[in-house]
C-alpha cells in the first residue's frame, strides 16, 4: 500500500477555530498535511499573526489562496464565506471542509456544489461541529421514518446579536427562556452563529423537515448543552452534550474545532470507524 501524500491545507478564517485548527495540525499531523496558507477577509490583521507564528503565507483574496494549489481548503469563518468561496474552491482542484453548515440549508447552493464536486471528482466535508449523535442520524434515516428533537441551552450572553433577537439584550436575563422553537431553517437563519448543529443535523438526517429546533436561553450555564432525541425503526436514543466553550470565544464550542481535527485525520487515516 502507497503512504498517502502529504497534503496542503489553506484555511478561511483566523479567530479561535481557526487558530486552534492551524495549531493542532502542526502539532499532531505534520506528516499528513501541511499549512500552505490563511485568510480573513474581515480581519486580515488575524491572518497576518496567525500566518506568522505558523510558518506560512497570509493571503488577502481567494485568489492567492488558490494560487497555492491546496488539496483542501477548510472554512472556519461563516456561512457566507462558504456562499462566496465554495464553488471557486471546487472549481480549482480543491476538496472543502465546511464548518458553517447553515450555508448548505440554502437548497440550491447545495445542490449546485455537491453537482460540482461530483463534476470535479472532489469531496465537501462537514465536519460533527460540537454535536455527538451524526452517525445515529446516518444509520436511523437509511430505514426512512427516522425524526429528531434538539434542544439547544446556552448562556443568555451567546445569544446575543442573533438576527432573530432584533437587538434584544440578553445578560441581564435572571430565568430560563425559551426563545424559539420552530424550524431549522427558520432557526439556523435566525441565530447563524449558534446553531450550526442543527444544520449539521438535518443533513445528517436528510432533510430539515425531519428536525425539530428548540433554543433556550439559561442563565444558569457557563457552557453549552445539545440534547437531541432519536426516533425511528431502530428505536430511540438520547444525546446529550455539554460543551466547553473556546476561551478566545464563548459563542464557540471547543469540541466543534477539535472535529475539524478529527475529520482530517480521518481523511488520511486507512482504518475509518463510523
């Protein structure tokens, strides 16, 4: 058997998930992938640290990313840098890790990318983010008639500048509220940086209309919960996880970085499980 190659990594977004990742692939898999280059459009000061203590080139456009010739490009910034990058990624030869998930619950987006991921032989990845249960939400829809419940609590601060909000301050909330409960599209539109999951989810299961979205607001957390319930022909099953949050940004669980790590080295790893 061949070793596989070590491969080139360019990586959209410099804040704490991106960091960690950069970090975590110097540390751990120096043998399967190399950092060849960061971005970040928004804070391009970021990619200039990052890019420094890293070793690598500091792009300001797309452009000079895909001028490196990476085999993946991994996002950590936000959905809509996936709607502006993703289709130029796959276009140039490079396979994607999309961490902002929500982007592909634009139905057409989607469709467009994965026809042309298929057109170009390549693969887009979504990593588990900070939710345990994918592979249930895998195995339990192959049969049909599979549904799932998640119930998403963070700390009221987390929450706040959610679109869905309308500016509404929450840190001074003294009961747990429960603030929507509704549709994943409707949810994950709403509140884009929080409920990535619930994207991820859905995918997972095949369609937003087999998951149902709670999002509540408790002040009596320092971190974040995801109970989601499983029902189908298998049966049912309950995850729960309790996430800690990065400590340069409580929005983030750490976990949801860690799995970027994890997809990677699955990716170059011949034993997969799961």
């Amino acid at each position: 058997m061949h070793e596989k190659k070590v491969m080139r990594v360019a990586l959209i977004g410099c804040g704490a998930i991106g960091t960690y990742v950069a970090k975590g692939l110097r540390a751990r898999m120096p043998d399967k992938y190399e950092l060849v280059g960061v971005l970040d459009t928004p804070k391009p000061a970021a990619a200039e640290r990052l890019a420094d203590e890293m070793g690598c080139k500091a792009c300001r456009d797309l452009q000079a990313i895909l001028r490196l010739k990476p085999d993946i490009v991994v996002e950590a910034a936000n959905r809509e840098a996936v709607w502006a990058f993703g289709e130029k990624c796959l276009k140039k030869g490079a396979n994607l890790v999309i961490l902002s998930s929500g982007a592909l619950l634009d139905n057409e987006f989607r469709k467009r990318l994965i026809d042309l991921a298929g057109k170009m032989k390549r693969k887009v990845y979504v990593p588990s983010g900070a939710l345990g249960g994918l592979d249930i939400a895998r195995a339990a829809s192959v049969a049909g008639a599979a549904h799932a419940s998640l119930v998403t609590r963070k700390p009221p601060a987390t929450l706040e500048g959610a679109p869905y909000l309308r500016g509404r301050r929450l840190r001074d909330l003294r009961e747990t509220e429960k603030l929507f409960d509704g549709s994943v599209v409707e949810g994950v539109s709403g509140f884009p940086q929080n409920v990535n999951v619930a994207a991820s989810l859905s995918l997972a299961m095949g369609s937003t209309d087999l998951v149902k979205l709670v999002i509540v607001a408790d002040p009596s957390l320092s971190s974040n919960v995801h109970r989601v319930e499983f029902t189908g022909e298998f049966g049912r099953a309950f995850v729960e996880m309790q996430g800690r949050p990065m400590p340069d940004n409580p929005k983030t669980s750490a976990l949801a970085a860690m799995s970027i790590l994890a997809l990677l080295k699955r990716i170059q790893d011949p034993l997969e499980i799961g």
